[in-house]
C-alpha cells in the first residue's frame, strides 16, 4: 500500500501570516485515491531544513507532496533542496519551457533568463506542466538514495498546484494505488459529540476490519465521518454503507443527510418535497439564516425572502409586533418571536415563516436574559387548517458574538427541519 506525506514550505506558514490550505486540499483528494496519509509538515524556506525534512518523510513514505518555494524570488529554494539531497542536477523541459513562452508572450513581455529557470527541472524528473503559472512542477523519483520513494514538487499558489493535482499526480498516484477508501459523511444536528457516541456505541464495537468512525464536531453540528479502505472497490463501498446505515438508523431523530448534502440544501429539497415555501425574519443573525438558504443553487424556488428587523420600531413597522407585547415581555422573548413569525407568514405570502430574535453580545443582556439567550418563533400555514400553526422555543448558548450568530442560525435551521421532518413523517 502507498502512503504519503505532505510538506508545506514557507516562512508565512510558521509565523501564522497564511493558513496552509493546500495541506487540507491534497490530503482530501488522496484520500478519494485509497492512498492514507501519514503525516504534514510545515516547514521553513532554509534549504537545509527542508533537505533534512525530505529525507525523514522519503524515509516513512512511499509519496511526499512538496508544495511552496518554487517560483522566480530568492525565497524559492525548492528545488535546490532536493537536488541537494539527491546529488543530481537540472534539465531544460522542452514542454514547461513553452509554457512560459506563451505566457510571457501572451502578456506582451521579452523573455529573460529567470523566466527560462522556471522550465528547469531535477534530472530525472517527470515535468508536471503549470497551466496557471510559470513554475513547473516535477515528480522525482528518489532511487537509488531512497527506493522506491517519489518527491512531488509544485508551487504553493493555490489554483496552481490544484491544476497540478488535478491534471498530473492524482493520474499518476491513480495507476500505483491498489487500494480504495470511501468516505460517508453522516450529518447531524441538535445533538453534541459525547451523547452522539453513547448512542452509537454498540456499531463503533463491531466495526468491520478497514473500517473506522471519525467525529468531526463543528459550529454547525457533528458530523460521523465512516471511511473505509479495501482492496476492491465493491467491498469498500458495501461495508461503507453498512455502517453509516447502521448510525443513521439509531441516531435517525439528529441525522438529516447520509452524504455531503449541507443542512439548507435539505430544508430546501424537503420544502420543494412539500410544496411550501419559506420567509425568514431575522434580529440577531443580521440576515445570516437567509444568507445561508441562499447560498444554494435554486433557493428561488422556494425562498420568498426575508426582514431583518434589529430594532423594535422595525419589528412593529415591518411585521406589526405590537408595542405592548415588546414592553410587556423584552424583543427576545417567545411572545415576541411568534409575533415575527406571524408578521412575517402574513406580509410575505410564504406558507412557512422563521423568526429569530436573541442577544449574540457581548452587550445588550439583562440579569434574567444573559448574553446567548435565542428565542425562535415558526408560523405555517397548512391545508385545511383554520389558521396557521405556531410555535416558539427560548434557548441558551454561550459563545463570542460571531460563534453566537453562528449557533443561533443553526438553531433556527433545526426548527425548521424538525417541522419539515414531522410532516414527511405525517405523510408516509
């Protein structure tokens, strides 16, 4: 089996001034190939820290993905290292150097002599062509200093070493991969990471050989990451299956999505299901719940639109919140809420309308309503209903203002999915 590593050069790296998301992004694409890896590296532009770091990973894996420090500036040192290392010298690649021809001349430029270094590669290379930059990338095959060992170099610029990827290496790992790993998000929401193990603890103790469950909590929930690695795909995929059927099946009151799917595409593929559709009225999250629903593809098909309503005197001019019910009961409140709701299902024409109302801090709390309180309120119109359905939860959370408005969305989003899911249950 091939295993890789990963190293990322740069000072920027070490010092905190650039999150190193091509670590993320080659691990996430080698792992789709079936190939595991075993450990990334940041590491500085010094030419004999990175030799010292080639040669330990060279001598753990089978693959070590380089990216960062190659390019036309003195920090670009890259490939000096690993010629270093190796004992080997440059070559001209005919197919890089025209590359950098039509790019240069493309921009109305003369060629000059740095320009043409960025065709050189390490003898013994195989040139991986950079069609969104100048600098070529290369895999190197490291006999006979380290057997069977492969050093893959490219740029640091994201959307070049994505074109790299892409067009070059995962070709390349794909035909030496013997292996597939599949990997099955299992979404949930409303429920933290302890009482989600509890509730899945019988399907974690009988797991098949190759298979294992991740928890990746997040902002917005937890996700159950099942990823499975065998040898044949058909294998890989059943035994995959199984055990995110196995989760989805005990934890179902929390799961909305076996897959990538995010929470506002569901509520949208359940509100279109249904033929409802849906406005929002926001205090606290500023617009952020409508942000998000409309942050997927097609929401026009059932997003009417939104308020956002932050202060009283917008709550009563725009939704008819009464004066006497903010005085009586404070605008985070569960009257209050369900007033938005209805304000907002009357004045939008949607049949489903969802009302958030809290205080995200870090001011504006009170001695019985603390920084973090939410109130939701959720209005719908049903068939044959004399009037519409309301409802109002208060909750409580605890965080900084922009963790706040985060959870407070989410929280809102889950009311709406809980009253979408009990009608598809009503249904069936």
């Amino acid at each position: 089996m091939m295993h890789a590593e990963i190293v990322s050069i740069g000072d920027e790296l070490l010092k905190g001034q650039r999150v190193n998301t091509n670590a993320a992004e080659i691990a996430a694409m080698l792992s789709l190939e079936g190939v595991p890896l075993r450990r990334i590296t940041a590491c500085s532009d010094c030419e004999d820290e990175m030799q010292d770091v080639f040669s330990e990973a060279l001598g753990r894996s089978e693959l070590v993905l380089v990216t960062g420090g190659l390019g036309p500036t003195r920090d670009d040192r890259t490939r000096n290292a690993a010629q270093k290392l190796l004992g080997r010298g440059l070559t001209l690649d005919p197919a890089s150097l025209r590359e950098v021809e039509l790019r240069v001349s493309a921009r109305g430029r003369e060629m000059t002599e740095l320009m043409r270094s960025q065709a050189m590669v390490v003898e013994g290379s195989l040139a991986i062509p950079n069609i969104k930059g100048t600098a070529a990338g290369m895999i190197i095959s490291c006999a006979p200093r380290f057997s069977q060992r492969h050093l893959v170099l490219m740029p640091g610029v994201p959307v070049e070493m994505q074109a790299m990827m892409e067009g070059t290496v995962l070709p390349w790992v794909r035909e030496r991969s013997e292996t597939t790993i599949i990997h099955t998000p299992v979404r949930t929401i409303g429920i933290g990471e302890s009482t989600l193990a509890e509730m899945i603890v019988s399907v974690e103790d009988s797991l098949p050989e190759g298979t294992t469950v991740a928890y990746l909590p997040h902002g917005a929930g937890v996700d159950v990451m099942v990823s499975t690695i065998a040898d044949l795909r058909e294998r890989a995929e059943a035994e995959n299956a199984a055990v995110a059927g196995a989760i989805s099946t005990l934890a179902k009151e929390f799961v909305y999505t076996v897959g990538n799917r995010s929470i506002e595409e569901t509520i949208l593929d359940m509100l279109r299901r249904q033929r409802e559709t849906l406005a929002v009225a926001e205090s606290c999250t500023g617009g952020l719940v409508a942000s998000r629903i409309t942050d997927v593809a097609g929401s026009s098909e059932v997003f009417t639109g939104g308020f956002i309503v932050y202060s009283n005197m917008a709550k009563e001019e725009q939704l008819g919140v009464s004066r006497g019910l903010l005085d009586a009961f404070g605008a985070v409140s569960g009257e209050v809420a369900r007033a938005m709701a209805m304000g907002c299902l009357q004045r939008s024409g949607a049949s489903v309308a969802l009302a958030i109302t809290g205080i995200a801090g870090p001011g504006g709390a009170t001695p019985d309503k603390p920084v973090g309180m939410l109130a939701l309120g959720l209005a719908r119109q049903t068939a044959g209903s004399p009037g519409p359905h309301v409802e109002s939860s208060v909750l409580f959370m605890h965080g900084d203002r922009l963790q706040n408005k985060l959870r407070f969305s989410q929280a809102a989003l889950r009311m709406l999915w809980e009253s979408l899911r009990r009608s598809d249950s009503s249904s069936e």
